[in-house]
C-alpha cells in the first residue's frame, strides 16, 4: 500500500479534531542602533532637511515553532510540556487562530474554547452582562442561547451581585471566574488551558478542575499547557514534550515527563558546573570584596572535592533518596599527626542543614599519607527540593583551621515530593498497631 493511500486508510479509521501538517511560525525582531533614537525635534529637522530617517537594523528571525506535524484525535487528553520559549503558548494560538502560520497549515473541526488569556477582550468600561454577552457570541453562540445559560455562567463565576458594574471594578479573580465561565459553558469540542488556574481562590480553582473533569467524562478533547506535570500525569492520556517549536518525545505521560524531567536536570547540572568555573575564574577578584570564602595554614591542603553518586558519577543534581558520597582529596605540606576531616551541608538561604567530622563520628583514620582520599557515604541524602552548598574542612582537634572551604560545591535537590521543611526522614505510619501500607 503507497503512503498516501495508507494516510487515507488512517484518516478514515480516527476522527482527529486538530490536523497539523508541516507547521512553522518565526517572528522577526528588530533594534535600533544607539544613533537611531532621536527627539521630535531632531526628527522633524532631519524630515525638512529631507534626510532620510535611520532604517532599523533587523536582528535574527525567533523560530517558535519548526515544521511540526501533528494529529490530534476526538476525545483526547493532551498535555504539553517543555521549558519557556519551546512553543506551547505559540502552538496555541495557532490552533485558536490567533496567529497565522509562517508555513504549513492547521485544520481544526468543531467549536474551540481557549482559556489562555482569560478576559483579554472584555472592554472595561462595559458591564460584566454587556461583556458575557458579547463573549457569547464570539465564542459561537446565539442571543437566545446566551440568555438561556446566562444565570449559569453568572452563577458559575460567583458574580451575581457584580454582574452589571463595569468589570473595570473588578479584581483579577474575578475577570478570570468570569472568563472561565463563559469560555467552558460553550459546549466546546475542544478545550485549550494554558496555565490560566494559577489565578484565582483554591475553591474556584477546584470547581474549574472539576468543570474540565466534566468535559473530559463528555468525550470533549482537552490540550493542556501546564508547568504542572502531576496534572499533565492525572488528567492526559499522552504527553507531548516540545522543545525549540519541535516534538522531542510524545507519549505515555510518566514516561516522557521522566524524560523532560531528566533533560531538566542534566541542564541545571550543567549550569551548576559552568558557574563554580566562572566563580573560579573571578575568585581573586571576589576574594577582595567579601569575606574569604577560605582560609587556613594549609599545612594540610584540600586539593580536590567531588560528590559522586552510587555508580561513582559525579553529579550536581540528586533526589531525596539518593546515595551520595563526598570524596576529599588532599596534600599534607608538612608532617601532621592530629588531623580533622569534616563536611558541612548549607541550604542556599545560608541555613545550615548538616554538619560532621570525623572526631564526632568517631572514626580511626589510621595513619595518613602525604597524600589520599577521605570518603563519607551518605546512604540517602534526604533533603527536600532545593539549591544546596557543601563546606570541606581539615582542622585539628582543637580548631586550628589546615584549610576550611565554603561553597566548595553546589548542587541541587529535584524531588516531586509534597513534605515541608528541610529533611525527608524514612518513616511509616500505622494504625492501632499495624502499619499502613502507602500507595
């Protein structure tokens, strides 16, 4: 069967509501040299002079989104994922008709609901009634079927005492109840949310989350644009991860959001690592600025610190239960015999989390030679989401600082866990004696 025939073959078979084919959309920015700013004056003497005004200068054409082919079909749950500036938002607005392709073309069937930018073309000056209705009818509806769901909506927003003031007078959450409400009592086919139930009371938003489940159960397709892939895991059958106006992974749900999540971290490592060069690069600077960052006779040197993971990678991003070691190499100068190796752990916010040395954890180091490694396992890191530093020290027993080093590495902690506070214990519960089992 030729390709073409096996794409009619398929088009047949499944309803698809969005039909994306060979999609592109750039946008041109443009600056102005210095020289080209000008007052009115200088402007109009230029014009008389009939000299011609300074042209633009046209900088590199933004590519949102790159030839991208995509089917979407009837009754499906998609979320899209990727950082900032990969195309989500640009994707749907090119969907809705906002914008109009570069290239390629969009083919949608049936009535679109858009919450992307609630109550965007409501006119402040006209009432919350004026502006329903005229929304009503933008989104497709008749007079007659605006005033037959129109206490519905009005109800549905928790207006009904504001409803004929000049939405002018309204706060932020209340255009977006409002917008939300007309938008979802369209009896859409297809509804577009573009991080719009980040405003707005905890209650309204557990009633919009409710009234999208709703359409969902009626068989209606939902594209959702969200930062939060627990919502993209709960409420989508596939996930679509877009990176730089392309398709980088599509999918089950868990899978690609453990993808995009790992891509999310290599990333922060790499940025992580490339800042501890450029703060090596400037220490001497800096050195003459703030308050040393490390000091002692180096009579004992640290030389080098890495913190590896359980396969002996070193790393800069972890999880809450992963094993982690710190490996300390070091140098003797000159001969000691009373030697302290410690480590610190530092919240980014200065709090200090955890601190030990080998004094306190009692541990025989036999004899030391001119040089080596001392190690501390960490058997599970337990901390909770967040940006972190290590201090390294080698001292004597009595405080004499050999080399003390704060901020000798940074690293992060990514963690979907929900607990609070600072540390994530191993812990059980039970009841009336006999432990629960969590799901």
């Amino acid at each position: 069967m030729s390709g073409s025939a096996a794409r009619v073959a398929d088009t047949s078979s499944v309803d698809y509501v969005v039909d994306i084919v060979a999609l592109s959309k750039s946008f041109k920015r443009s600056t102005r040299s210095k020289g080209s700013y000008t007052t009115f004056k200088s402007s109009l003497l230029g014009f008389l002079k009939g000299a011609r005004r300074r042209s633009e200068q046209e900088a590199a054409t933004t590519v949102a989104i790159n030839d991208l082919t995509m089917r979407i079909p009837r009754g499906s749950s998609i979320g899209l994922i990727g950082r900032n500036g990969s195309g989500k938002s640009t994707f749907l607005k090119l969907v809705t008709g906002i914008y109009k392709p570069t290239s390629g073309t969009v083919s949608v069937s049936g009535r679109v609901a858009a919450l992307i930018e609630l109550g965007a073309g409501f006119h402040p000056d006209f009432t919350g009634r004026e502006n329903l209705m005229l929304a009503g009818v933008m989104h497709g509806l008749s007079r007659q079927e605006i005033l037959e769901r129109f206490d519905e909506i009005v109800a549905f927003a928790e207006l009904e005492d504001v409803i004929d003031d000049p939405v002018r007078t309204y706060s932020a959450g209340m255009f977006m109840r409002l917008g939300f409400s007309v938008a979802v009592h369209t009896d859409p086919d297809i509804l577009l949310v573009d991080e719009v139930l980040a405003v707005g009371d905890a209650g309204f938003v557990a009633k919009c989350k409710d009234k999208i489940g709703e359409l969902r159960r009626r068989g209606k397709t939902l594209i959702l644009v969200t930062h939060d892939l627990d919502s993209v895991e709960r409420w989508c059958d596939e996930a679509i991860w877009l990176h730089q106006g392309e398709v980088k992974d599509r999918g089950n749900p868990r899978r690609v959001i453990d993808a995009y999540r790992h891509f999310i971290e290599k990333g922060e490592e790499r940025q992580i690592l490339e800042a501890e060069a450029q703060r090596a690069n400037t220490e001497e600077e800096i050195a003459k600025t703030l308050e040393p960052a490390r000091w002692g006779s180096r009579e004992v040197e640290i030389v080098a610190v890495k913190v590896i993971n359980s396969s002996s990678l070193e790393r800069r991003v972890f999880h809450p239960d992963d094993q982690v070691a710190v490996e300390i190499s070091y140098r003797f100068n000159a001969p000691q015999s009373d030697v302290v190796f410690g480590i610190g752990v530092k919240r980014a916010d200065g709090l200090q989390v955890f601190g030990t040395n080998t004094s306190i954890d009692r541990v025989v180091l036999g004899t030391l030679g001119t040089e080596g490694v001392i190690r501390c396992d960490l058997r599970r890191m337990g901390l909770l989401d967040g940006s972190y530093s290590i201090d390294v020290a080698a001292h004597r027993q009595d405080g004499y600082p050999f080399d003390y080093q704060q901020g000798a590495i940074q690293f992060s902690i990514r963690s979907e866990n929900k607990v609070v506070g600072v540390i994530s214990p191993e812990r059980t519960w039970s009841h009336n004696d006999k432990e629960c089992v969590c799901g």
